[in-house]
C-alpha cells in the first residue's frame, strides 16, 4: 500500500488550499482516511478523519474551515482548507488504516503567509 499527497504549497492568510492522497495496492475498502500535521516545533497532530461511510472528526482549530471528504472508487481522500492562517503551517500527512495496519503518505507542505 502506498499513499501519494499532493497539493500543499504557499498561501496567503485567508486563502484556500485543496490537499489531495491517493492510495494505490488497495484491494478490500480502506476503513479510515484522513492528515496529520506537524508544525515546526510541535508534536504531530490529528486534523481530520473520514471513515468508509463518511463519518468524519475534526481538531477544533480547523472546524468551520476544513473540509474532508474521500473517493472510495478511488481510494482517494481529500482535505479542503479555507481562511488558512499563519498557524495552519505545517506538513501535512495522510494516512489510510486498512486491513488493521496504518499507512502514511510523504507529507506534504503548508505555508501560509501573514
């Protein structure tokens, strides 16, 4: 299994990011998605998670300004961010638990300028 992240970059504060992970190798149905982040010089934190049937959890810092949803047919989970600020800089990573296990993505980078 492997998961492919894409979509961070530069912002500027109240601008809008989509992030994007693809998971490849996946036979059965992947039973949750979702990203962490880290910030530099913080642990790693849970931004949101989907599950198969479309239940999803958020970190309080990114409700009403995160959205996560996912493509089941193609194993594909998505995080869409909107009035980012300075303190959503972070890498962001995917992960999928299938089949018991969890798999991470490359992370991807966040940037958002003041």
């Amino acid at each position: 299994v492997q998961l492919q992240a894409s979509g961070g970059g530069l912002v500027q504060a109240g601008g809008s990011l989509r992030l994007s992970c693809a998971a490849s190798g996946i036979i059965f149905s992947i039973d949750v998605m979702g990203w962490y982040r880290r910030a530099p010089g913080k642990e790693r934190e849970l931004v949101a998670r989907i599950t198969s049937g479309g239940r999803t959890n958020y970190a309080d810092s990114g409700k009403g300004r995160f959205t996560i949803s996912r493509d089941n047919a193609r194993n594909t989970v998505y995080l869409q961010m909107n009035s980012l600020q300075p303190e959503d800089t972070a890498v962001y990573y995917c992960y999928a638990s299938y089949r018991g296990l969890n798999y991470w993505g490359q992370g991807t980078e966040v940037t958002v300028s003041s």
